[in-house]
C-alpha cells in the first residue's frame, strides 16, 4: 500500500521551528508522523508532496527529514520507503536529500 502525505494540507501550510518548543508544526512532530508510517509495515512507499506549502524553514526540513537519521532510521529505508514530490519548489527536494546524507547518527 502507499501513502500520500501532503504537507500543507495534512499537516501545515507554513511549517516551522525544528523543536515542539518552537511552536504548533515543528519539524520534531512532522518526524514523529513519518516514523510512525514507515513502522508501519502495511505501507511500502510513502509520497511526501509539498505542492500548496507556503513556506518551510531550514530548520524545519533539517529536523524532519535529518533528523530521521537520528532517530535510528537508516539512509536506506528512507531511499526505499520515501519519496518526495514538489511541482512549485525545485530546491526543496535536493536540500531534503542533503540534510539526510549530511545527517551524523
């Protein structure tokens, strides 16, 4: 089965702040929903689309998606179970991968 997780409308249209702390749609919580989807073994793939996102900030998607990394989640699950999708911003994707390969465990 895949799963479509589209940012801005299932989550927040202007997400930021790395940290719960820093306020309502932190990238700490947007990685708590993706570790919970890729532990979830009835999902194969999962579609992160970011088309109708206003904004993101650095220490957003550094949180998110580096801190994936982090937490235990290996460069090759999210290779094989993530994939990104953005129609209006061409550099968020390439930054999202850099943040996972600059990631340190």
């Amino acid at each position: 089965m895949n799963k479509t997780l589209n940012v801005a409308s299932d989550f927040c249209k202007t997400p930021g702040g790395r940290y719960k702390t820093d306020g309502p749609y932190s990238g700490e919580l947007f990685r708590e929903k993706l570790i919970d989807l890729i532990n979830d073994k009835s999902i194969d793939k999962i579609i992160v689309n970011f088309d109708g996102l206003e904004t993101s900030g650095s220490s957003f998607l550094e949180e998110a998606f580096g801190g994936l990394i982090r937490q235990g989640i290996s460069r090759e699950t999210i290779k094989n179970k993530l994939f990104f999708e953005c129609d209006d911003d061409l550099t968020i994707i390439p930054l999202i991968n850099q943040y996972i390969e600059e990631a340190l465990i």
